[in-house]
C-alpha cells in the first residue's frame, strides 16, 4: 500500500511534533490527543470518566498466581523447534515503588516484534518475513528484590503508516498487573542509539525529555554473556516523580 499524496511526509511531523512540545511543556505522561499520532485525534477519550466497580471486574478477571507461569515463559528463544533469527538478548531490571521498595511476585507480559519487525498477528501484513521459531510473548513473575529477566531477540523497526515513511523505533512492550486484574499498567521498553526515537510521535506524545528517557533501556555488559547474547538493563519504578511512563490501554502500535 504506498502513501496518498496528501499524507504529510515525516519532515512535516517532526515540525509539528516540535510545536506541540513548545506549546505543551514538559509533560511526563503521554497527551492523549496528540495531533502528530494521528489516530489519537480519533480514539482519545472526550467525555468524563465514569467509576466502576473493581470487585466486579474481578470476578470474571484471570487470576495469576506463580505455579500458573513456567519457568521457560520467559525465555522467547526456547519456545519452538528451532532457534529465532536475529541479534539474542537478555532484558533484566526491577520493578519498584517510588521508595525503591521491591515489587514482589509482580506478573510481567512482553510482546513485541520479530527481528524483521514482524508481528505474529493477523492485522500486521506488511513485507517482512515472519519466523516460525519466534512467537514473540513471554511472562515471569519477579522475584523477592522485585527482579525479572526476559531472554529474547531484539525486535526490529516497522512501518505503520501514521504518515508517509514512518517507521516505528524498535520497541518491546510491557504489561503490569499488579495486585490485581484490575490495576494493569502497560509501557514500551527502547533500546539506546535509536535513530527512530526522535521520529516517533508515539514516544513523542511524552514531552518532557527525562521521562522520555526512562523508556530507553541501558546496554550493561556485565549482563552480556559470552559468545551468546547482549544485556540490556531497564527498570519499572510504579510510582512517585521518576515513576516509568505507562500508557492507557491501546492497540499494538
């Protein structure tokens, strides 16, 4: 499917995302009708929020408990027959409250892309191959320090067609169900060097520059391993000013 010729060029968005930041201010969660996320013009809530009952929500709710989740879930690259293509890597890091208290036995959800910036989902058909030995979603629960630890393949770019050649940064998507079903919070997780971030209107939407930079995850070579994979440190803090920026549920963008 190639662009109309009325779709604005990603020189046009990165001008405009430039505006909305002066206009705004430095906001550390994301706006939800920013104009340059052209489907949020559509989609963002435009009345009042009405209350509803957690407890009833709850009843018909999963519920999670550790010997629901097996140890080899978190691990993206034993899931199959074979092993995935693509650069293997280790993302670990703690998930905390805003006073550094560990968040225990916390069920964490990733899905992302291929390395080839493919979804297994119907509604991804565009021209990247996808890999029968990558499923690409995984689980753990945290430990006593509020550790988790995801094996994977680094996920690559993809388009989505917000506006003409927009491609979005290599990202791993992250879901927190804290206590309960009800209190799921969900985030991106980037990678460093990406020369996507500042193209990007969903990570754009976040205009402060600190809170944006919580998301990108830090190369630590001690997680390294040799002659096997690449580590990537990145932590959750929930609450509190340097809380991690979550997003309201949304599609897989």
């Amino acid at each position: 499917m190639t662009s109309s010729p009325d779709t604005p060029t990603q020189q046009a968005i990165s001008a405009e995302i430039q505006r909305l930041h002066a206009d705004a201010g430095p906001r550390t969660q994301p706006r939800l009708d920013f104009p340059s996320y052209r489907s949020t013009l559509l989609r963002h809530p435009t009345k009042e929020l009405r209350h509803a009952d957690p407890e009833g929500a709850e009843l018909v709710a999963p519920v999670f408990g550790q010997s629901d989740v097996g140890a080899l879930e978190s691990d993206l690259t034993v899931q199959h027959g074979g092993s995935p293509i693509g650069e293997r890597i280790l993302v670990r890091g703690r998930i905390v409250s805003g006073d550094g208290t560990p968040v225990r036995r916390q069920l964490v959800e990733i899905w992302q892309a291929n390395a080839a910036g493919r979804y297994v989902h119907q509604g991804d058909q565009h021209p990247a191959p996808v890999d029968p030995n990558f499923t690409g979603v995984g689980r753990c629960l945290t430990d006593d320090e509020g550790w988790y630890s995801f094996t994977t393949i680094k996920p690559g770019a993809y388009p989505w067609r917000n506006h003409r050649n927009a491609w979005r940064p290599a990202h791993i998507h992250f879901s927190l169900f804290g206590t309960d079903f009800t209190q799921r919070l969900i985030t991106q997780m980037y990678f460093p060097g990406d020369p996507l971030l500042a193209l990007d209107p969903i990570l754009q939407s976040i205009t402060d520059q600190r809170a944006r930079d919580r998301l990108v995850a830090a190369y630590d070579h001690e997680l390294s391993q040799d002659e096997w994979l690449l580590g990537y440190r990145w932590d959750v803090v929930l609450t509190g000013s340097h809380a991690t920026v979550m997003e309201k549920e949304r599609d897989n963008a």
